[in-house]
C-alpha cells in the first residue's frame, strides 16, 4: 500500500506538487497580491482548476514564468549535492 500523497508527483530525487491554493501562491514572483486576484488572473487566463477539500487548486504549468522558476529554483537548491 502506497503511503504517497496524492497532491505530489515524485521524479527521480525531485518530488514537487502539481497544484497550488490560490493562499499559497499570493505575493510569489509573478502572482498578485491576494488569493482574490489570483483566481481572476486564473479564470482570465483559463488555468486548469480542480477542487480539493473545498478549495481550487491551480495547476502549476499554467502559472507566469517567473512563478514556476521561483518554484524550480527553491525547489532545485533543497536538492542534495550530487557527487560522481
């Protein structure tokens, strides 16, 4: 029985999510300010939405560039050295 969370995807060494709540993304580089803006912003721009635990998450592919580095980034140096 697999104990992984369903909300995370796992490559290699790099486990990530694949969807954001809109209160996690406020104030990230390239998000607005607030969870309100961020689902105008989402629904403006036809972000794949799904439903969980009563809140929209957003899909991570459809986010600005600038967010999904800033994501790459944090998630990149978290990453342990790899040595030959």
């Amino acid at each position: 029985m697999s104990t992984r969370n369903p909300r995370q995807t796992t490559i290699g060494d790099w486990t990530g999510k694949h969807f954001f709540a809109a209160t996690e993304l406020a104030k990230l580089p390239g998000m607005p300010q607030t969870a309100a803006e961020i689902e105008k912003l989402a629904q403006q721009q036809g972000w794949r939405v799904r439903p969980y635990a009563g809140t929209p998450e957003y899909y991570f592919g459809d986010f600005p560039r600038a967010t999904k580095e800033y994501f790459l980034t944090r998630q990149a140096a978290n990453q342990p050295e790899v040595t030959a």
